[in-house]
C-alpha cells in the first residue's frame, strides 16, 4: 500500500446522525494531509484510526463553517501532543478567520501556524510544490472565496528490471546512471531513458462547494481520484441559489472528467436515503462513482 484516504465527513451545513461535517484525510508519501476540517473533525481521525500527529498540512476550500469549524479543536490536540508546524492553506482571510476560532477558548498556543492565503486563481496555478509532490489550485463558483486542490505526485523515471538484468547493470553502473546519464557497457553505450520508463504520479483532486463551472474540469482531469460535491440529485434542488453540484451535471461532465474514481460527498441532509442518486447511477453502468459516506475509504 502506497496511501490511504478516507472521508471523514461527508454531510453538507450541517453534521447528522450518519454524516459528519466536511473532511477528507490523505495519507501519502508519510506524510498526511487533511483537507477542510468541519466541527467533529479530531473525534473522526481517532474513530478512523489513523494518526492525528500525522496531519502536517491543512488545505481549506472556504471559510464556511462546515468547512473550518473543526480547525481550534484540532490545532489544540496538535499542540497538546508537542507537534511545533502546521502548514494551512486557504482563500483571503483564513489567518484572521483562525485566528479569530482560537481566540475563542483559553489557550496558549505554542504551534507554529504557516497559513499561505490563495486569492483564488483564475486557471490553474500551482500553489506549493515539494521535492515529490505539488499542488494544484483554481478558482471554484461558491457564494463566497472558493478554491478546489489538486494534490500531485511529481512522474518519475522507474527502471525496467528486465532490462537492467539483460544489460547485467551493476550498482556502480546505476550511480553513473544516475549522475552522468549514460553508462558504457561492452563499448555499448546505455542511456538512462534507455532503461528507464516515465511513471505517472497519483493524482488527487478535492472540489466543494461549487456551482457548474469549467474549472472543475480544469483542475480534476485525469485523477485517480476525484472526490467532489454533489450536494444535490438535480437541478430543481435549488443548487443555482445556493450555488452547489448536482448530480446531474456531474454526469454531464464525467466523460471529460476522466477519472479513474470519483466519490461523491456533501450531501443535502434533505435526502433520507440516497437510493435516486444510487440508481442513477446503475441505470448508466458507471461502476466507478461511489456514494461517499463517513470512513469510506481507498488504499491506493
Ligand atoms: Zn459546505
Ligand atoms: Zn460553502
């Protein structure tokens, strides 16, 4: 297993009985990200097993409270447990919305907050780029500041063991390889790209809370995974006013969309079975849509 992602909370304004608020952990490369982090968000990490000290990157879609309310208790436990940095991510005013949450309660915060604030981009720009991933971010259509994240493993050039047992290629040969391109071998000369192939990198994007725009696609072409909004079944749900997906269009979209797995999340508390979103499915054979619910979960 190379990562792990589970859906912490998958209910939209606010948590019911079955759903949580809006959270979607990502663990990869060992290190975890957590994107948005409604009320709740630390009691579902524990509930999930999966380690809450773990969480070195908080990425936030929008300030709404189903999105953020879960961010002071959750930076408190980081705290509590000696943890010094958080990177947080998130549109124009989240360090003052943050600041403000924790304010809200008696504590003396010892963690370093590293809050990178994102005027949302108009196409797609990479917001934070490491040694083995990136991230990708553009502009969503929400009521307020809205950003969608696309987490991204950089390619990378994989050997071809067949190959490199054919050629009889030595450690020696690989650190040649490895700095200088080229080896020689029985006067042959063996370029890296010879023995090498282009590996994609896992590709990951996280999209709430939007009307219809082409940016979706933009941003969630060809990931592996997609998990997006599909607050509403259709149109007639008032998604326009309140600026949120149905499935409908998401079914409209897919075959732009290219996905290897979308999940869908936030849903309308006004659906007390999803059994019409189920079926719409079915009708169209798409076997590779899933109906996102608390813990659900993908190893990768
Ligand atoms: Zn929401
Ligand atoms: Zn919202």
């Amino acid at each position: 297993m190379k990562g792990k992602l589970v859906l912490l909370g998958t209910s939209s304004g606010i948590p019911t009985k079955e759903r949580n608020t809006t959270a979607v952990y990502l663990q990869f490369l060992g290190k975890g990200f957590l994107f948005d982090c409604g009320e709740g968000t630390q009691r579902q990490i524990f509930k999930a097993d999966l380690n809450i000290t773990k969480i070195d990157y908080m990425l936030l879609t929008h300030l709404h409270g189903d999105h953020v309310l879960g961010a002071p208790g959750l930076i408190q436990t980081l705290d509590f447990h000696g943890k010094n940095k958080l990177k947080i991510f998130g549109t124009p005013t989240t360090s003052q919305k943050i600041d403000c949450l924790l304010k809200g309660s008696i504590y003396n915060k010892e963690i370093q907050l590293q809050i990178k604030e994102i005027p949302p981009p108009a196409t797609v720009t990479k917001i934070y780029e490491e040694k083995d991933f990136f991230i990708n971010s553009i502009s969503m259509n929400h009521v307020i500041d809205c950003i969608g994240y696309s987490f991204q493993e950089k390619d990378r050039k994989v050997y071809n063991k067949d190959l490199i047992q054919r050629l009889n290629l030595k450690k020696q040969d690989f650190i040649q390889l490895e700095t200088q391109g080229f080896v020689t071998k029985n006067s042959k000369t063996i370029k890296k790209e010879d023995v090498t192939t282009l590996k994609k990198g896992f590709k990951f994007t996280f999209i709430t809370d939007t009307y219809e725009t082409d940016n979706i696609i933009k941003l969630a072409k060809d990931s592996d995974i997609l998990v997006i909004e599909s607050t509403y079944f259709d149109e007639d749900d008032k998604a326009k006013e309140y600026k949120h997906l149905t499935l409908k269009y998401i079914l409209k979209i897919y075959p732009e969309l290219n996905c290897k797995k979308i999940v869908l999340t936030h849903f309308s508390r006004k659906y007390a079975s999803l059994d019409i979103f189920k079926k719409e499915i079915q009708m169209r054979n798409l076997d590779n849509i899933y109906l996102g619910y608390d813990f659900f979960s993908i190893q990768f």
